[in-house]
C-alpha cells in the first residue's frame, strides 16, 4: 500500500471510531453540491441553532462558535447532550473555527476556483473491506480531507 493511502485509512478509521455515537453517524453521506442545491422536506426551514442553549453554555465559558456546532451535532436536543458534544469534541481540528450557517455554506464557493471535495475511492475501499459502512468511510474522508 502507498504511504499517502495508509495515513489516510489511519485518519478517517480514527475519525470513525471517535464519531460512532455521532446522532447523525449512520445517515446517508451527501455530495457537497448535492447538499448545497437540496431543499428541506416539505419546505420546512433551514436548521438554526437554539439561541437559549447557546446562552447557557456561553455563560459557563465555552465559546459561541462550539456551542453553535454542538446545537447542530445534537439537533437543538439541550445543554446536557450540546456539552457532551462538546466535551467529547474539543480537540477536533474545526472544532475552533467559526461556525457557518447552512445558507452560507450552501451559496460559498471554494477559493481561488479549487474543485469541490471527493471522497478517495481506495480509502472508501479499504474501510469497508474491514466491515465498516461506506456512508460513514466517506463521512470520515470528508472529515479528515482524505488525509
């Protein structure tokens, strides 16, 4: 095996057993452009995080950009289960980078033209040859950049 495909196996295996218990773990991985053109179902919103639950866990000291992250993680579920998000998360590389809306996220386009994110096939292989979901290889080749 290549160098560059084992560290990359490594990286989205770690991810994967770190993100198991993940409420959205198991649902279907969606392509970014697939993602950034969907519509909710039934026209309901857009997700938005609980501004209650993010005041309560700003007021402990936590900042805002994780409380942001761990509404979404949780879907809006309360402050006990936004910390256990959060306690459990807080070393992740994005954990500190500032929180996106959906809409945002949606509408942006990658600097300087670059192409959207494909998950590597070989990695995608690999993890499901050890009896792992390719829903969740793909989820954890986005999540560590296929590296």
């Amino acid at each position: 095996c290549k160098a560059t495909n084992n560290s990359g196996v490594e990286a989205a295996m770690e991810w994967m057993l770190s993100h198991m218990g993940d409420a959205d773990f198991h649902t279907p991985y969606v392509e970014e452009e697939e993602a950034a053109t969907a519509q909710p179902a039934g026209g309901a919103s857009r997700f938005s995080p609980d501004a209650d639950i993010i005041a309560q866990i700003v007021a402990m000291g936590f900042e805002e950009n994780g409380a942001k992250k761990a509404c979404k993680a949780t879907n809006n579920s309360g402050v006990e289960a936004a910390m256990e998000w959060m306690l459990s998360h807080m070393g992740d590389a994005d954990f500190h980078t500032p929180y996106v809306e959906e809409e945002e996220a949606a509408t942006a386009q990658p600097a300087g033209g670059a192409s959207r994110f494909s998950p590597d096939a070989d990695i995608i292989a690999q993890i499901v040859a050890m009896g792992f979901e390719e829903n969740g290889a793909k989820k954890a080749c986005k999540a560590t950049n296929n590296s």
